[in-house]
C-alpha cells in the first residue's frame, strides 16, 4: 500500500514514481526480498538494497501455519478447549493478552523453553496464502522465475548468525545448528530427515572441523557453520536469478570493518564471554544510519578512520540508490558487479578490496553442493 501511494502522489513532491529503490536491514531487508518475489509488487519499485537477509535464510521462514503457533502460544497463555479451526475464538483471547504476557514468552522461546521456533526475535515468522489480498501467494521457490530483475546491492557481515543463535551458544546446543536446516522448507524442499541431518553433519565436521564434534569447536568454527548455513541459498534464490537478466547490475558486499561505532556486537560480546573477532549481524547498518535510539543511549566518539568509513559506505548506498551503480568518482576500487559466469564481491575494510569468487568462497560451494544432494523440490 505504501508503495501503490508513492506511485500515485510522489510526483506531488518532486519525486520520480518511476525511480523507487527499497532498502531494508535484518527482517527490513527478507521483506524487500519478499516484495521482490510479489506479484502485487511487481513494477512498484525499481532498485532494491538488502543487507543482512534474504527470504530464503532457514533462520526467517516458518515452515508451519502461523495459526499452529499462534494456538501454541495462547495455550501456555491459558487458551483451553479450542482448536486451531477455532480462529475466532483464538483471536479474540490473544487480544486480551497483557503485552508484558506476550514478552515473556518470547523471552523463554528465545532461551529454549517452548517448542515454538527456535528463532528468537519472534515466533511468528513469514508465510505464505492463497487467501483474498494475499502478498506471498504461494511459497517463494515457486515465485523464483518472476523475481523482479532489477539491480540490486546485497551485502552480509563476516559472522551474521553469531545474534540469531546466541541462544544456541549460551546453552550449548550446538546438535540443533543442523536442525535449523530443516525450517527453511522453502529453499530445501521438504523436511530433512533425521537420517540425512546426521550425514549433513558429519560432512559439515569434516570439511570445517577436520572431523571434531561441533560441541566443542571454538566459537568461531560455530559461527562459520552457522553463517553459511543461513546463506546457502543466496545464489540461487537472489544474486544469480536476478545476475542472469541483468549481469551488470548486482553489486554484492561483504562487510569486515570494525571501527569504533557502537554495534549490536557490543551486546552480543557481552552475553557470549568469549572473545570474537569479526563483524556480527546489523554491524553494516551502524554504519549507515546511526540511530542512538537503536542501540539504546551512547555516544558517538568517532575516530577519523571510522568517520572516513562511514560516509565512504553512505556514499557507496546513495550513489546506488540514485544510479543502480554504487561507483562513484575517487572510489579507491572499482567495484564490480557480480555474474553467474564471474561472481565477485567487495569487501568492506580498510582499504576496499574486490575478491573474485562467491561469498565465503569454498565454504559457500561446500553448502551448495549440500543442498543440491539432499534438497527435496
């Protein structure tokens, strides 16, 4: 609907309907991603920009009802003798629910205490319906060949699953790392079977941990494990389906730098008690918009190298939003769009840095060659 108003009165205030760009962060950016893959959408933007998800990640999909964990939810809330047909009546009982209710049981999700998805952010994650006025239709593997074919600018941090799955590492659950595979029903086809997650994951030990038990790996081991497991279907579910159509129109970043911004790694470094280098999911957004209200109340003590960082990154996303290239006169590089022929990505450090080959590189392969043996579709 927002995007149907800036079509319709944009031009009011001296704006082009015909040159909309999205730009999303962490569930900001899997939303783009999902308006990319709407049939609703198509045409109502023109450039996207997604940084730190996509809709294809095992950590964003929900592969069951909604509805399903909505009735879970209201039972440990007190909802008694009624079904999920029931929806009705569920409905009207959660919406007498104390907000502080809801809250709480998000906090023992997040710690493991419930069957509701492991997702800690929230239980209710996107689905999709074939009701009246429905935006995801059907599920997006299916609506992968109408992608909007538009350029795009994606980019991820070093270990963007270290904050999703901080529970798992607190607790030492690390036997569900493989499990997280079987939420993404989207990318991987039909459930995995116990069997096929035990191979998984010896393959997995072996290629990362030269054979170690994931349970006792260093930290970093854990988050590389992770990481990709949440980007293994990046290439073929964005960059290559919109790279085919348009090769010199998909920039992709990786994000390395770390400066003296205040990040959610601050946090999540605080929790962990255990030393991590590297960048953690959301650190590209402090970057570019540095909103104190987000990380709660701090103070900006920017060092020049940071400053120069950040209105060097501003400027790569503004030069994109207003051209579809983020290159821009006196970029030390020159980046490079990547193509199915010749992936490529820029790494975002000091200095810049093109690197040819797939994000991750052999570790990306490893998981796509993974999926490509046990995928159900």
């Amino acid at each position: 609907m927002s995007l149907e108003w800036v079509r319709d009165n944009i031009s009011v205030f001296g704006g082009d309907p015909n040159d909309v760009t999205l730009l999303g962060s962490s569930s900001g950016s899997s939303l783009a991603h999902f308006l990319m893959t709407a049939p609703k959408a198509k045409g109502l933007f023109h450039k996207a920009v997604l940084m730190g998800m996509y809709n294809m990640s095992p950590v964003i999909v929900n592969p069951n009802e909604n509805i399903a964990v909505a009735l879970e939810m209201a039972q440990r809330l007190g909802y008694k003798n009624g079904t999920a047909e029931d929806r009705k009546k569920l409905l009207l009982f959660l919406k007498k629910i104390p907000i502080d209710a809801v809250i709480l049981l998000r906090s023992e999700t997040a710690n493991n205490k419930s069957k509701l998805p492991l997702y800690p952010a929230s239980p209710f994650l996107t689905t999709s319906y074939e009701g009246e006025g429905s935006i995801i239709p059907v599920y997006p593997d299916n609506l992968i060949p109408s992608t909007s074919r538009i350029p795009i600018m994606v980019g991820f941090c070093e270990h963007e699953a270290a904050m999703v799955f901080l529970n798992i590492f607190k607790n030492n659950l690390e036997s569900q790392f493989y499990s997280s595979l079987t939420q993404n029903v989207w990318a991987w086809g039909s459930k995995l079977t116990e069997e096929d997650l035990q191979i998984i994951r010896q393959k997995a030990e072996q290629f990362y941990l030269n054979g170690e038990s994931t349970e006792t790996a260093i930290l970093s081991a854990k988050c590389e494990i992770q990481t990709d497991i949440s980007l293994s279907d990046l290439y073929e579910s964005l960059i290559n389906v919109v790279a085919e159509d348009l090769p010199s129109s998909v920039f992709v970043y990786r994000f390395n730098y770390e400066g003296s911004i205040p990040t959610m790694k601050e946090r999540i470094k605080g929790q962990l008690d255990v030393p991590l280098k590297g960048t953690f999911h959301g650190d590209d957004y402090s970057y570019w918009a540095m909103v104190k209200e987000f990380w709660g109340t701090v103070e900006y003590n920017l060092q020049p190298k940071t400053r120069e960082m950040v209105e060097k990154f501003t400027k790569l996303i503004t030069t994109f939003v207003k051209t579809g290239d983020p290159n821009y006169e006196g970029l030390e590089v020159h980046w490079k769009p990547s193509s199915v022929e010749n992936p490529c990505y820029l790494s975002i450090d000091d200095p810049l840095t093109v690197v040819e080959g797939k994000l991750n590189g052999k570790r990306m392969e490893f998981w796509e060659e993974i999926k490509k043996q046990f995928s159900k579709r």
